[in-house]
C-alpha cells in the first residue's frame, strides 16, 4: 500500500512539472522580433509629440500637480489603485538611469507593444500596453525620439504594492494569454479613413478603453462592452460609457465631442471633471483634424448602454 502511494505521488509530481514547465513556455515573454524595430530612421519628433499627448503619457508620470512645462517631467509615482494592489507609475523621463534613457528603441518597442521590461520580464497591465499593441513602429519611434527630447529626472518611483499571488509576474503570462490582444477591439465595415484613424487613436495610444470598458474579475475587458463604462477600475464611483447608447452623451453630435475634447465643455456648457481633465488637457494638443477623427469614431461603435 505505501508503495502505491509513494507511486502516486511520484506520478503527481511528474504531472505537476510538467504542467508547470507547459505553462512556463506558452506564457514566456514573447517581444517583437528584432526587424520590427530596424531601419526606421530618424524619428519625425512633430509627430511624436502628437502621439505622446493622444498616449496621455502626462497624467500618470507627471508630477501631481504639475502644470505648464512641469507636465513634461516624467518622473512618476502617479498611484493607482485597483482591487489587485496599488500600481506606482515608474519614472519615464529621459535620465539614463532612474528612468529609460538609455533604452533602446527595441527594448521601449517591446515594453510597449509587448509588455515586454527590459530585463525580460512581463509587465503589468496598469501600464496599457494591451492597446499600446495597435501602435505603428514608426510611431513607436517617433514617440521614443520626442521623449528623449524632453527633461530628465533622477526621482525614483515607489515600488509597486501588491498582494499574493499578484506580487509574482509569472502570473502575469497566464492573464496575457487569456486577454491580450493587438486586434481591433470592434469590427467596422465600410469605416471611412477618418474613421479608421478614429480608431486607431482610441484604441491605440488614446487607450480610452482601458477606463471606458467594464472588466470581469480577472481585470479583462467585458466581451461586447467596449467603451460601455461601469465601475471605476481606481475603485471610485463609476466611469460613462462613451458610446452612441451612452445616457451621458450618446445625444451628443460629433461636433459636441470635438468642442469637449479642445475646450472642457460640454454642449449644455458643464465643464469636464475628474480624471477627465487630465485627458482632456491632452486631447486639446491634438489637431483638430484627430480631434475629429476620434468624434467620428465614437459616434460610429456599437451602441451599449
């Protein structure tokens, strides 16, 4: 009988690294191949200030409270809570050390496409990497080049503070291959290229979905509920939906959008609130013609309400 047993565990150990060493190899940290990032040349830095403020990169890694050319000092430390911990924005600023100045464009490539770190570690998904993934090389690029223009810092950002089993990365595999995705997050027929670039902003660098999309409990985007709102992911009150059945906003036209995104204000002349400011501050760096672009595309997603 003890033999049995002692078989039996035997064999469930067996099963057990076997198990472990499948869910290591389908989950491993897979960045870009090398030639995505090859050859791109000189970054087009007008462009990749237009994708940094549409990336929102101010309201998490800018000081709080910081205006005017503060903004532009990615030091980090933003927290964000959520129900798996508090996330601490890491510094961002061009310092070669306490921040990413000495990255290459590879490894910033594959930290934003991929959720890919430097070390070759998986990155958690507060950093929204999951629509970062819909980014264009070249505007990876020119983002990169823009940022390395712009001033360092020498502040080191708090860790971050989790939770088991949240505080392992290896975690971090299993949710990707639930969840992450580079595909289009809705399928539009006939989209217009006003459209398409509509959707390339807020479902790329805008990642307007990553507060405007309810998630299940794994922290994953509610099938066929994008930009539907629901409970804050910070944990505090509730975030609309920004779609055509939207009770909030679902009258406006695109125009409506355009005026809120430039100036703060809505059609009945409220002013923007919460952490709508933040990004409408960004949006108003936009041209108009994105500004558009983005009103064009929310009156054109599925309506949810």
């Amino acid at each position: 009988m003890a033999s049995t047993w002692v078989k039996g565990l035997g064999a469930l150990a067996v099963l057990g690294v076997a198990g472990f060493g499948t869910y290591m190899f389908v989950t491993a940290p897979d960045p870009q191949d090398p030639s995505v990032w090859a050859d791109l040349g000189e970054p087009d830095l007008g462009n990749g200030r237009e994708i940094f403020f549409a990336g929102g990169c101010t309201s998490c890694h800018a000081p709080a409270g910081a205006t005017g050319d503060a903004r532009l000092v990615l030091s980090g430390g933003a927290p964000l809570k959520s129900d798996f911990g508090t996330f601490h924005a890491p510094n961002i600023s061009s310092h070669p050390e306490a921040g990413i100045g000495a990255w290459t464009l590879a490894e910033f490539g594959d930290a934003m496409t991929r959720g890919v770190g430097r070390s070759g570690e998986h990155l958690y998904p507060s950093f929204p990497y999951g629509s970062y993934a819909r980014m264009t090389p070249k505007d990876i690029n020119d983002l990169y080049g823009f940022m390395k223009t712009l001033p360092a810092s020498d502040v080191v950002a708090s860790p971050h503070e989790l939770g088991f089993p949240f505080n392992h990365r290896l975690v971090l595999g299993g949710w990707k291959l639930l969840y992450f995705t580079d595909a289009p997050r809705v399928e539009l027929a006939d989209a217009s290229d006003m459209v398409k670039r509509g959707q390339y902003l807020v479902e790329g660098p805008g990642h307007c979905g990553e507060c405007h999309t309810p998630r299940n409990a794994l922290g994953g985007f509610e099938t066929g509920r994008w930009l539907a709102g629901g409970p804050n992911p910070e944990g505090e009150g509730t975030i609309p939906s920004i779609t055509p059945g939207s009770k909030s906003m679902g009258s406006w036209t695109e125009g409506d959008i355009v005026t809120y995104l430039e100036s703060g204000f809505t059609p009945d002349y409220d002013s923007v609130g919460g952490s709508m400011v933040e990004v409408q501050k960004n949006m108003a760096e936009l041209t108009s013609a994105d500004r558009e672009a983005i009103a064009a595309y929310l009156k054109a997603v599925p309506s949810v309400e």
